[in-house]
C-alpha cells in the first residue's frame, strides 16, 4: 500500500476540469462508480455538465488534492428535496484512504442532516469510504448504469445528525 498522502479539498479551478476528465475515461472507474453520464468520451458534453455544476450555488463541489496533485472530486447537492454526496478519484489514487478523507473534510463543510448518498452494491470500496465516514444502509435500489450498460443494484445510504460524530 502507498504511503498516506496529505489530502486537501479547495474550490474547484478551470484547470482541474482537465484531470477529471482524464479520471472519467478510465472505463475500470466507469464500471465501478456505474452511474455515470452516457457518453464519457464527449468533452463537449463533459464541459457543458460541469459549466452547470460550477454555477450551481445549491451545490458544494471541491477539487481533492493528494500530497498536492489533483486526485480527483467530491460534492454535496439536492436531488429530489435531499442533499446527496458523490466522489471521483483517479483509479491511481484508489486504496489510501483519500476518498475517506476528502469526504470527511466535505463533511465538515456540509453540515446539514441528514445526507444521502449511493454506490453499486458490488462497489465495496466505495462502501467502506461511506461507512468510514457514518453512512449507513437504508435501502436498495435498482436503476440503468451507463458505466455497466446494464441495470444494475445500488446500495441507499444516509448520514443522520446523531452518526455525523463519527465521520463529518
């Protein structure tokens, strides 16, 4: 295992944009994380949702940094009257505890509660970052996954007031 990095989350910059698209490309990260956007490979497209992302005041959306270098992102937004977390790393930042990290420090950001948040059910190592930071299970679901090309189970998981303690 790689050493622990010194992880920081900032305000997301321009020049990050170029990263997380490199990161969305990696059909591995697309078949893991699942629900991604339908075409990954169109940048056009890609720089339009982030356009949108960034001028979404309701959404909290910062840029991770291991030991410096961008490692990829993570956000806060409404979906459907709950907040909903999400994150992206580079696969070469998988396994060193940066996701778990970066969540807590958004956490610490975020303090409203509770907050969901979702993962493939076959996704553990997403799984252990939600619960390393408080989340627990309270459903299933079941949806099209453009990463899968295919349905595919997804685990409901929410942060309450009274678990924030342990994670955010």
């Amino acid at each position: 295992m790689a050493p622990l990095a010194k992880v920081t989350i900032r305000e997301v910059e321009p020049a990050d944009l170029d990263a997380f698209y490199l990161h969305q490309l990696d059909p591995v990260a697309n078949r893991m994380a699942a629900f991604v956007g339908k075409e990954p490979r169109d940048r056009p497209t890609f720089d339009a949702h982030w356009r949108k992302i960034l001028s979404d005041a309701a959404i909290t959306q910062r840029t991770v940094l291991a030991d410096g270098q961008v490692a990829g992102h993570v956000a806060c937004f409404p979906l459907e009257g709950n907040l909903e977390v999400t994150y992206w790393l580079g696969r070469e930042f998988w396994g060193r505890g940066i996701a778990t990290e970066a969540l807590k420090q958004l956490l610490r950001l975020v303090v409203t509660r509770p907050i969901l948040a979702r993962t493939a059910t076959d996704n553990l190592g997403s799984l252990r970052v939600l619960q390393k930071c408080g989340f627990v299970i309270v459903g299933q679901d079941k949806g099209f996954a453009h990463g899968r090309g295919e349905e595919t189970e997804e685990y409901v998981l929410r942060l309450d007031p009274a678990s924030s303690a342990n994670g955010g």
